[in-house]
C-alpha cells in the first residue's frame, strides 16, 4: 500500500485466496473537499481485482474497473492476462460526475462480479482469471479512499450477514505516535477483540503488539514481526527482550510501505488472529485473567492508523 493521500492503494492478502462474497468500496474524489467541490479535477480511476502485486511482469488482472469522465462519464471493464490485455466492454451512462461522492460494491461470484453504484445494480462481468487465484485489490487515480470492507465483519463469523464496518484510517494522530501503550481496564474478556492497524516503515526492522499485565514482568504474549529473519512468533516476551513462541507462517506477508491490520479475538481459552481479514494463527489465553487490567502495547517500524479495542458488552448494550 502506498503511503497516504490514497493516489495508489494495495492491500496484499497474502494467506487467502478470494472466496465468493462481497467487497464493499467505498470512496470519495480527491477534490471532492468542503467548498471546493467543482473544482474536482478527477478524470479516471480504477480498480483492480489481481493476482499478487507484480509491477514487472506486470500482474494478471482478473477485472479491471476503470471509470472514466471525458467525454461522458462510462466505465470500461477488461482483463490483463499473461502481459496482455483482453477484448475491453464499454459500460455507458455511468450516474456518477466529478466532484460526487461515491459507493461502489462489489459481489463476487464464482466466474463474475455484480457492481452496484450509490446502492443501484449498475454492471456484470465476467472474470478472465480464476476467483481463487485473485489475491490483491488495487486502487488508483485521481480520488480519495475513505473506506475499503470486505464481508462477512469478521474472518471467523460462519455466516455473511450484516453490514460492512470499516472505521475511517487516523493519518499523523498525536494519539498514536509509535511506541504506544494503553490500558485496557476491564481486561480481555471472552467476545472482546482489538484491531491494529498501520503501514510498514520504508526500511523495517521489526514490529512488536504485546499485551501484559499491569507487573511488568508478567507478559501474556508478544506478536513479534521480525524483518530480518523473516519471521512471525507469537509467544511470550523473554527477559532478554526476545519473542519466543511458535512461528506463524511458512510465507511472510509483511512488507516495506504496505498497509497491515491485525485482528485479536477473544474466545473462552484462545486468541485468534487475522491478518487483513484472514485467520492466522490462535494460542491459549489464561482464563484467571479474563477481568484483569491489562497493558497492550505496539512499537517497532510502523506508522499506526489506528488501535481499537471493542467490547462484547458495549456491543451488546449498543444493540
């Protein structure tokens, strides 16, 4: 992923192939800004359902959404398949002009994909490369991002129902200067999770989110990314200041200049973790702690755009 200002975004799911579903997108203009409006000077932008994020050989491109403003506003849908282009459609009469604020979601078939615009059944095409091998979504143009979701809320729900919730991203908040540390008064309760997110420093070395108790010495668990060994352990922090534990992953899917979020759920005796929306790894949670007070704490190289815990009985009240 870029960094922000949003002209270019990848959001590289490293672990899992995309499955049938919704991906909902919702964006804005870039001069789409209070006042200055019709001042927008968008003329294209696109997205891109791919495989992987090559630059050279350029990735093949399953669809390719490209709506364009001059003359009329219409979209043009294609694939790149093997460096070459396929035979594009046209798609008129897109209800969209420069300067409006926009929705646009996508449902994922097997071999095709529904897109609607500001909720209206807009187009359907066709896939040119397996739904199973597209990996990455690309984002490009003249445009702001406010808010990328995919269904179903979270990677360990059994059924797709509900809406697409994606809190805004927090851009050089005084509020999230890295190291962090915050207090989780109330513990780590059966039903909580807590979401990480940010983007990779330009030459990482490691990254660091450990959650203890309020003794210092006492750490439930490190996940510790480390850069030069290539690495991901999520176990308990030694005193020498090293992570211990059971590796992740046999691939690494953190990378320099690319948005990351992590996902911790709570269960009765485990934590379960997701990496950009998709499971990654669980360990067991000491159960005599549920209602502890807690410390959760992120440093290393990263810009955060936000750290937000959510409880199980706000929700619960809240519904």
């Amino acid at each position: 992923m870029a960094s922000p200002g949003f002209q270019s975004l990848l959001i590289n799911e490293a672990h899992r192939s995309t499955e049938e579903g919704q991906l909902f997108t919702h964006c804005l203009p870039r001069h789409d800004l209070p006042r200055v409006a019709y001042s927008c000077s968008c003329v294209v932008f696109q997205v891109d359902f791919q495989v992987g994020c090559s630059v050279s050989p350029r990735a093949d491109i399953g669809l390719h959404f490209n709506p364009r403003f001059r003359p009329r506003p219409h979209v043009i849908c294609n694939s790149l398949v093997h460096g070459h282009w396929m035979e594009e459609t046209k798609l008129p009469h897109l209800p969209l002009k420069r300067g409006d604020r926009f929705e646009l979601l996508f449902l994922l078939g097997e071999d095709h994909v529904k897109v609607s615009v500001n909720g209206k059944h807009y187009a359907q095409h066709p896939f040119k490369v397996p739904l199973a091998q597209m990996d990455t979504l690309g984002v490009s143009g003249d445009i702001f991002v406010k808010t990328i979701a995919f269904l179903p809320n979270s990677p360990f729900a059994t059924s797709r129902a509900g809406d697409a919730v994606a809190k805004p991203l927090l851009l050089r908040s005084p509020d999230l200067e890295v190291p962090l540390s915050r207090t989780l008064p109330e513990g780590f309760r059966p039903g909580d999770s807590m979401t990480v997110r940010g983007l990779v420093c330009p030459d990482p070395q490691e990254l660091r989110i450990s959650l203890k108790t309020l003794d210092p010495s006492c750490s439930l668990w490190c996940f510790h990314v480390s850069f030069t060994d290539r690495r991901i352990l999520w176990g308990s922090d030694t005193e020498e200041g090293h992570s211990s534990g059971a590796v992740l992953a046999p691939c690494f899917p953190f990378h320099p200049q690319r948005y990351f979020e992590l996902l911790f759920l709570r269960q009765e005796d485990q934590v379960k973790v997701a990496l950009n929306g998709t499971p990654f790894g669980q360990r067991p949670f000491p159960q005599h702690l549920a209602h502890s007070a807690l410390e959760l704490t992120v440093e290393g190289s990263l810009v955060l755009y936000g750290v937000q815990n959510s409880s199980q009985t706000s929700q619960e009240a809240d519904a």
